[in-house]
C-alpha cells in the first residue's frame, strides 16, 4: 500500500450519490479530524469557498452541534436565509468511527420536497459506508506503519551490531527516531551507574542540538519518574507541564515543543534512561504520533537492549586496554628500564584509557624535604612540564608523600590544603582528583597525579577504575626502584671490577716486581764494581717503593669493596 492514500475519490462518490439518490443538490461530509490523510471536509455541488461560509455559519452549526442521532429540518424559514447558497432543507446523520463520534453527513436543499424517512435510511447507509471506507483506511495506514516501524527499527538495529561505540549508537539511534516519526528533537538521557544523582546527555538530534552530547542534569522531574517507575510519561505541551524542570538555558530554546514522549530505555531488569520524543506546537505529525505511542515505546525498548550490548562490548573493550597497559609495563620492567621513558609510558597510557586532562610523575627530592621534581607532567602546559623541573612540596601532594595514603575526590580544587605550584592554573579546571603515592618497601618515592576537568564524560567511568589506576601506580613505583636497582647493580659490579683488578695486581704484578727485586739484588751482589751496585741498589729502592705503593692502593680497594657491597642494596 502506498503511505499517502488519497481518500477523498472514494468520499465524493460517497457524497454524490447521497445527494443523486435523496434529490439534495447539495452535500457536506465532515470529519472532525483530519488524521490518516483525511480531507477535513468533501463536498458536492459547492465550490470550497461556499463550503467553508456554510460550515462557519450560524445556521448550519446550530442545526448539527452536537449531532447524536439523524436530524431532518424544512421548510427553512426565508427570515433565516442568510447564507449563500440559501439553505431551504436539510439532512444531517452522524458518522461514527468505532463508537465515537467522527463527523456528519449533511445533505442540503431537496429538489421540490422535504427530506423523508427513507432519504433519511438511505443517508445513514451512505454515512455508514464512509465510516468503513474510513476505517479500512485506518487500518491499513496503521499497518503500513507498523510495518515502516518494524523495517526502520530493524536497519538501525543492524547497523549497531557490530564494532561500535556507545556515542555513535545513541546518535544514530536519536536521529532515527526522529525520521520515523517526524518529530522535531529527540534527547537521549543515559542514568550514570557511578553517579545516580546525575543523567547524562548521551545524544541529541534537532533544535541546533543542544545542549551538547556529555553534558550532565540532576536526575530530577519527569525523567526521573520514567527511570524510577520504568513507565512512559506523555505530556500534551512540555513546558506547561509543571512536572517538567528545564534549566533556566534550556527553556528558551525549547518553548515551542508541544507533544512529548518521555520513554524508558527498559533493557531486561534495567532501566538505562529516557528517550525523549517531541513535537512542536502545531506540528501535522503530532496528532500521528498520538496514536503511535506503543510504537515508541517498542522503538526505545529496542534501542535499550542495543545499547546495553554495546555498553557491555565497551566495558570489555576497556578492561583489555587496562590489562594491555599493564602487560607492557610489566614487559619493560623485565629489560634494563629507562625512568624518563617509562613514566611518560605510565602517563600516555593512562590518559589514553582514562580520558584524563590531566596526568604526570612527581618525586620526592631525598636531599631537601621542601622540595620535589618532575618527571614528566601533561596537560597542565601546552608545551609540557619539562623533566626535572624542581617545584615546592607543599599541598595535597606533600600531604600523600608524608602519609602514603592515596587522595581521590570529585570535588580536588576544593580540598582543603589544595595548592597547586605557581603557574599551573589547569589545575583549577579539575573535578575528579586523585593523588597516588609511588610506594617501594614501605617508602613513598613520589606520586603519580591524575585528573580530569569539571564535566568531563570520562569522569564517572574513571571514579569506578580507581583500582586500576592504583595498579598503574603500582606499576610506576615498580619501575622506578627498577631503575635504583639498576644504579645500585651497576655500582655493585664497578666494586666487583675494582676488587678483581686489586686480587690480579696482587697475585700477579706484585709478585712480579719481588721478583725482579730478587733478581737484581743477586746481581748487585756479584758485582765488584761499586757504580753498578750503587744503580743497582737504587733500582730495588725504586721497586720497593713502587711495591709499597701498589700494595697501598690494593688493600684500600679490597677495604673498601665491602663497605660498597654492602650499602648496594636498594
């Protein structure tokens, strides 16, 4: 069937027939709505523009008012004639649509005569006709547009079946509610697992759609009810509505929504949100939509169920991406770890998982307690905070390098004790902060700072991963006493070296030089020259004090190879 089925032919036929078969030269057929693709009136034997001034006269409107049952009037009074074309009979019979009250059929001026029981038989037949051409009209409208509902709602649920992210869905899903069912601007409002007090505006089509998607509500007025109950609210003109409670931002540009829909996302035993569905004031698809309020509500339920798999898809997406960063931050600590490289490692990571704005290293300073160093800090500087930068320990950070408790707060700018150092005014932009000390044998090495600004939509996600977080830092503190047992190694083998150079001078080149010493000793003996056994006494001189001063150096080495052994422990 074609979806805008033309019903007037059928109806003037009706009409022309009416008035062929009674002998009126006239014929109205009026419907009280004009749904369905329905002509508000159809006539016969009168132009429209003597239509419309006999339907607005006072004549006609007081004669079918209110019409129940079958009326018959004439001769019309020629004091009363005041319309053109002058009325001078009439017959009025009621149409009724499935009980209720739909329209009239009225015929007009009978030719010679007075309108009688049988034209009256004959009309409410007629009229009778027209209500079942109606109705099958209905009918088959209704199905065609089940039938465009279930396609429409079909496509969009297989183009979220595969890889795809919780923003895309709900974007899609919005805009395509709004293509089924002509509606003006369509919300979906997300409840936030992590954050019951809040909904989140998850997606927003039509009306410059605003506000923007990620923007957080108080979880209040009607969306509220419709989480709470799991019932659909419909409401006839929204911002008459004293359930509704806009913001003082938002009520401008939504003053001219009239029909609205507030929708549960119901996904099994869960209420995700609301899908909320409206018209403006006057809109021709409103009056459709009335009647298609289950087709809404199927639509919702349906997007509910997606995006709870997609939700799923994404929360399992991001406990792998967790377990991957930690994997490769364990797989660095199994090589030779560089501290630079593997802190901005910790830090990309991270913000790439979390979403975070803000993220770096700090290390306590072991020689001056009032200060400490950055290793590497992103987001409070455009250009970075570059390494080793020495700024004051002072704030919550000190607070965490002096206790080695972790500080997490939604509310960071505000704690008491927040002082940021001078110059980093990002930090004031933060909601969600969390301090971790880096901590290794029970001694706090520094601090691993994250946060994220006010409104962020990582935000919630991130306060639930704090564990996760934890582990990072974990790992962080992990690799940095990596890289002071690799100090302390190295130190270790440069004593190891010294001292094996220490044992080969003695075992080899000193007993060496004895024995030249020997050696030439013999010689000045059986010399009976006296110059020569002066030179050469003077070479054993020279050897002994070279040997004394070998067997100085070596046994401080092998005094002080110990004491560097044992303090090369972490």
């Amino acid at each position: 069937m074609e979806e805008h089925v033309d019903l007037r032919p059928t109806l003037q036929q009706i009409v022309a027939s009416a008035c062929q078969l009674t002998g009126a030269r006239y014929g109205i057929l009026l419907v009280s709505e004009s749904d369905w693709n329905m002509p508000e009136f159809v006539t016969f034997g009168l132009t429209t523009e003597d239509a419309q001034a006999l339907l607005s006269s006072a004549e006609l409107t007081e004669q079918t008012s209110e019409l129940r049952r079958p009326r018959r009037l004439g001769p019309w009074p020629s004091t009363t004639r005041t319309t053109s074309p002058a009325i001078t009979s009439l017959l009025a019979v009621p149409i009724h649509l499935q009980s209720s009250p739909y329209g009239q059929l009225c015929l007009l001026n009978k030719e010679g005569d007075l309108f009688s029981e049988a034209d009256e038989q004959l009309a409410a037949t007629l009229a009778k006709a027209a209500c079942s051409a109606v109705d099958n009209l209905r009918l088959l409208r209704q199905k065609y547009r089940r039938q465009q509902w279930l396609e429409e709602t079909s496509e969009m649920i297989r183009g979220l079946l595969g890889e795809i992210d919780l923003a895309t869905a709900t974007h899609r899903a919005a805009r395509r509610i709004r293509e089924i069912s002509g509606a003006d601007y369509s919300v979906i409002l997300l409840a936030d697992p992590n954050d019951p007090g809040d909904l989140v505006f998850q997606a927003v089509s039509g009306l410059d759609e605003r506000p923007r998607p990620g923007e957080r509500i108080p979880r209040h007025g009607i969306a509220r009810r419709v989480i709470d109950s799991g019932q659909a609210i419909v409401t006839e003109d929204l911002m008459t509505d004293p359930r509704y409670q806009p913001t003082p931002e938002r009520r401008e540009p939504l003053s001219g929504l009239g029909l609205t829909m507030f929708m549960p996302l119901n996904a099994r035993d869960e209420v995700m949100g609301v899908l909320v569905v409206s018209w403006l004031r006057g809109s021709p698809q409103a009056r459709l939509a009335v009647q298609e309020v289950d087709l809404v509500q199927a639509f919702a339920n349906q997007t509910a169920l997606t995006l709870q798999r997609v939700r799923a898809q994404e929360d399992q997406r991001r406990r792998e991406r967790w377990l991957e960063a930690a994997s490769q931050m364990a797989q660095l600590l199994l090589g030779e770890v560089d501290r630079d490289e593997a802190m901005r490692l910790v830090i990309r990571q991270l913000q790439e998982i979390s979403g975070a704005d803000i993220a770096g290293v700090v290390l306590a300073d072991q020689t001056d307690p009032d200060s400490m160093y950055v290793i590497v800090f992103e987001g409070v500087d455009r250009d970075g905070i570059p390494p080793d930068v020495r700024v004051p320990r002072w704030g919550l950070i000190s607070r965490v390098l002096a206790s080695g408790r972790r500080i997490v707060s939604d509310d960071y700018t505000r704690l008491p004790g927040y002082q940021p150092p001078p110059g980093w005014t990002a930090v004031d932009r933060l909601g969600l902060g969390m301090v971790i000390p880096l901590i290794t044998d029970r001694e706090p090495l520094g601090a691993l700072c994250v946060g994220w600004n006010r409104g962020s939509p990582h935000a919630a996600a991130a306060r639930a991963e704090t564990e996760q977080i934890q582990t990072f830092a974990d790992l962080a503190a992990l690799a940095l006493q990596r890289v002071r047992t690799q100090g302390d190694r190295e130190h270790l083998m440069l004593l190891e070296e010294r001292d094996r150079i220490a044992h080969e001078m003695r075992d080899l080149v000193i007993q060496r030089l004895f024995g030249v010493g020997l050696r030439l000793r013999t010689a000045g003996d059986m010399s009976t020259e006296p110059a020569v056994q002066q030179r050469i006494h003077g070479a054993i001189k020279e050897l002994d004090t070279t040997n004394r001063q070998i067997r100085s150096t070596i046994f401080g080495i092998s005094e002080q190879a110990p004491e560097g052994a044992a303090g090369s422990g972490p």
